[in-house]
C-alpha cells in the first residue's frame, strides 16, 4: 500500500501507466524504502544517498533495514520494485535535500540482504 500510494500521489505518467496496474493486480510486488540501520524512520538523518551522473541518471548509494516486502522470502527474493527514499544535496541554507527513486529488481547495484523475522513486538 505504501509503494501504491507514493506512485500514485508523485510517480510521473509514465511510471503510473507502466508500474501501477502490475502492483495492483500482484503481478508484481512493491516496497517502499526509507528505514536504516542507523536512522530508523529519522528521514533527516538518512544517510542514502543519490548522485546524478554524467549521463543523467542517478547513482544511489546507502544502506536500508526493516523493509515490508523489501526481501520477500528465506532465500532472498526481492520485491519486483521499490520507493527509495535518498538524500540528494543540502539547499543554500543547509537544510537536506531528499528525492525518492524507483528502483526495480535486476537493476544493476541493486540486492537484497536477509529477512529479518520477528521483527514487531518488544523484539523491534
């Protein structure tokens, strides 16, 4: 539901037209991408972050955790895509910048760790 809504509310024509109706009929399973090891859900204090390249697309580098959907099984299946939240600069007041990026399985740099069990509850 996350990934649904964050498409649907900013992913472009394209996108919506493109990635929308696999996700809703479940031929495709989505994530959204914003917890870390180090920041929890502090979306200021991300450390992911993403570099435009000379070519014009976008390089992304960090670390995400605690994932829904994010590794969908023991032997680490990804989601088929993912709403990726990423520091991208800091504006003339030095406040954080932050895009979201969809990144599908099978893009190059983009794995998937383990899934993480019992993760709610006293134990999260």
């Amino acid at each position: 539901m996350l990934f649904v809504n964050n498409l649907s509310f900013n992913g472009n024509e394209e996108q919506k037209a493109r990635i929308l109706p696999k996700v809703c009929s479940g031929e495709w399973i989505g994530a959204m991408a914003m917890s870390e090891p180090d920041a929890g859900t502090d979306v200021l204090g991300l450390s992911t972050t993403a570099k435009k390249t000379e070519d014009g697309n976008w390089c992304i580098n960090g670390r995400k955790m605690w994932i829904t959907n994010g590794c969908l099984d023991e032997t680490g299946t990804p989601a088929d895509v993912v709403w990726v939240y990423a520091r991208t600069g800091t504006d003339e007041r030095g406040r954080v910048e932050m895009s979201t990026f969809i990144v599908e399985a099978g893009m190059p740099g983009y794995t998937v760790g383990q899934k993480i069990f019992d993760k709610t509850g006293m134990r999260a």
